[in-house]
C-alpha cells in the first residue's frame, strides 16, 4: 500500500523529499516535504454521489461538484470528466470495476453517497487506488445538517487530500477580508467573511467607519481589526456570530495591524504615541499592554511564530523598511531581508518553516517567502501592487490581493502556491482586499 502511494505521489509532485525510509512508513504516517511545483497533476474520477433518498439528489450533485473543484483548485489534481467515464456508480456497495477506470487513466476514484433526513444530512465516501484496485484507508461519514452541504463537500475534499499528498487539507476553512465598493478614493469598506473559494459571504459590519486589517483569532470565532469609527483608528475585537465588539483595552493613542497570539490569549500590534510607532503586546482579557520595542523608527506589522516564541515585524530602523525577527517578550532584533527594496507585512507560516512578505522594487510589487533566517528568499508574484499575504491552514498556500492600475483600478484577491504555481483569482461579490485565513474549522 505505501509503494502504491509514493508511485501516487512521485507522478504529481517534482523534487519530493521522503522524511523517513520505506521501512519507517510501514509503521509511521507518511510525511513528505513538497520543494518544487506540479508537474503534472494526478487524474481523479469523482462519479456523482450516489442519492439514497429522493431529497439527496440535489445535495449529491452540487457536493460532488464542489468536492471536484476544491481538489482541482489546488493546482495538484485533474478531474477526468464524467463524461469519459465508463462505470456508472449506482450503488455505493457495489464492487468497483478497476478496469474501467484504470482505461480512462483515473490513478484515484472517489465514490459516496448522501441520504437525508429531516434537516440531517449524511455523506459517505471511499477512496481507491485505481491501479492497485484497493482502497485507501477506511470509508468515512459525516454528518451535519443541510444547511452546511458546503462544509462537507470540503471535509471530504481535505480527507482526500490529505490521504493523497500525506498533507494536511485546507478546504474547510473560512477566509475574513475588506470588501469594498463605490469609485477609487471614495470607497466604503466593511468587514466581510467567506469560504475559501469565495462562497457564502456574510458581512460582519456596515459601511459607516473605515475598517483595516482583519485577523482571525486561533479557534476562527473571532477577529480583530482596526476601525476609524472613533474617529482615530482603534483596534477592535469582534466575535462573528454574535457580531458583539469591543475596543481592546486602553488605546490612547491610535492603534493598527493587530494579530493573535498561537494561543489567542494575547494580541501583538503597533501603537502610535506622539507621531513614534512602536510594537506592544495587549492581554486579551484583561486589556493590560506591554512594550516590546522602544526606537524612533517605524515598527509594524508583528506576527507572532507558531510557537508563540519570536515575532517577525517590519521597521526602518535601519534607514529603509526591511524584516526583523525579536523575542516574543522584546528585546535585541535581527534584521533577516537581505535583498535589494524594500519589505514588509511579514507573516510567519502556520508550519513554521517560512515567513511570507510584500516587497517593492524596482517599481513592482512581490509576493515572496524566505526562510525564518532570511535565506532562500522566492517571490511569487509581481504586479504593479501586490500586497497583504496569508497563510492557508497547511503553510502550503498564500492569499494576497491585488490591485491594478489607473483611476479605476480596484483590488481582487488572488491565491497561489507555496512554489509560485497556480495562481487564480478568488470570485467574491465586490472588490476585495486584505485577506486573512482562518485554520482549519472544528
């Protein structure tokens, strides 16, 4: 079975680093180190789930569908239509027929079904390896109600996923961000929540006061932000299904570029006090605040590693923006950009290998990555403003938006990969900027 899945895994992914021996996988979960891009994605079959009931036909259908998308978006696999298929899947007990699979070159079939009851809706589904004609791993079932079909489909899409690439999935994960309308320089801009694909968008605040960087708390049930509604930007703690808020502590002074801590009992931001802006650490409870740098220069932007340990932020206390790393409780910083323009909005991976960055040079806008000691630097993206990465739950993805030119340029969100691959733009009901990814929803 493992030979089946690094031969799985060998067709999809170049440069694959295998982190324990064959051996070793016998006995341990798979774990691998993706170093370069796509060469050509895994063909998958994925017949429409079969409906066990009159009242699942739909859900099936548009399951199924968003399921295809979801591994098909991810720049590692490719549907094969359903029209080339041979096998109908009409029964999900029923004994698959390799062969016909294995003749339209599917190397993964993914087959299930839907029953509903009430307002409870059941999904099942299996994975096989179609050369080797075996499943891989145990079938699975989820059950929730109608209402939440979507988060299936991307429950499903992660445990494939995940059973494929010996990565975690990133599906099933939410997305909060500035949506914004009206003409360039009069622009209303509210706080807005989505699916990962863009789907179901929810506002969480009206157009009344600017709102500015969004981020989510660890458990996805909150976000912070700044917001202009006092007059002066002050940074905000909202929880997203209450919609409740409060202002974080005492802020005498104007506040921004607020994130959690790993553990989200703390929030690290920059506060501006007689035109100087330093870096402080705020308790969320009890809104006590503690300075972490003390320099004439501009500090912003921290982000905090998954450890909880070191916070990387941008200063020019150098004489231009660049990245520094720091101990979570201050003190001594070292600068780790090393390359020509300047940088900024460093956020570190969830995975904790590499820290995602804006850059400008040259009169062109980056996304990029380096390692957490500022070696190995790649840019992603280049385009007249590219701005505000964020890391997808698995480290393995980056959302940004961007913005074009001109008097009518307006801003959309875009994804790519970690290796600068499959770049696409994310389909949402108006302009869009500063996205930031929830983890993984429990």
């Amino acid at each position: 079975m493992i030979k089946r899945i690094l031969t799985f895994l060998c067709t999809v992914l170049a440069s694959v680093s295998l982190m324990t021996t064959l051996a070793a996988a016998q006995s341990k979960p798979l774990r691998i180190e993706i170093t370069k891009g796509v060469i050509e994605p895994m063909p998958f079959a994925v017949p429409v789930f079969v409906a066990e009931n009159a009242a699942a036909g739909k859900y099936a259908r548009d399951l199924t569908k968003v399921l295809a998308a979801d591994l098909t978006g991810s720049g590692i696999f490719r549907e094969i239509p359903s029209a080339a298929h041979i096998s109908k899947i009409t029964n999900f007990n029923a004994p698959v027929q390799f062969s016909d699979w294995k003749a339209i070159n599917a190397q993964a079939l993914i087959t299930g079904a839907v029953s509903v009851s009430g307002d409870k809706l059941i999904v099942k589904f299996r994975l096989f390896d179609v050369f080797a004609q075996t499943a891989l791993g145990d079938g699975l079932q989820f059950v929730a109600t109608t209402k939440s079909w979507r988060r299936m489909s991307h429950k499903v899409a992660d445990a494939v996923y995940s059973r494929l690439t010996g990565e975690t999935g990133y599906f099933d994960s939410r997305v909060v961000y500035i949506a914004e309308e009206g003409p360039k320089g009069k622009r209303k801009k509210r706080l807005a929540l989505m699916d990962y694909d863009g789907a179901n968008v929810r506002y969480l605040t009206d157009a009344k006061a600017i709102v500015l960087s969004p981020r989510f708390s660890p458990n996805a049930r909150e976000v912070i932000f700044t917001s202009y509604e006092t007059g002066s930007p002050r940074v905000f703690l909202l929880n997203v299904d209450t919609l409740k808020r409060r202002i974080l502590g005492d802020q005498p002074s104007m506040a921004f570029a607020p994130r959690f801590s790993p553990d989200g009992r703390k929030v690290v931001m920059s506060l501006s006090e007689r035109g100087n802006s330093d870096i402080y650490v705020v308790d969320v409870a009890s809104g006590q605040k503690t300075r972490l740098t003390n320099s004439p220069a501009i500090e912003t932007a921290p982000s905090f590693s998954p450890d909880g340990s070191k916070i990387v932020f941008e200063s020019d206390r150098g004489g231009g923006q660049q990245i520094y790393v720091m101990s979570a409780s201050g003190g001594a910083a070292k600068r780790i950009s090393n390359g020509k323009g300047r940088y900024g909005t460093p956020v570190w991976s969830p995975r904790g290998d590499l820290i995602a960055f804006t850059k400008l040079n040259e009169g062109r806008f980056h996304i990029g990555v380096m390692r957490t000691d500022g070696s190995r630097e790649k840019l992603l993206s280049a385009s007249f403003l590219d701005e505000g990465p964020t890391w997808s739950p698995n480290g393995r993805v980056l959302m940004f938006f961007r913005e074009t030119a001109g008097a009518n340029g307006a801003p959309s969100i875009y994804s790519v990969d970690v290796t600068g691959r499959n770049l696409r733009k994310v389909n949402t009901p108006t302009f869009a900027s500063d996205p930031a990814w929830s983890g993984l929803l429990k």
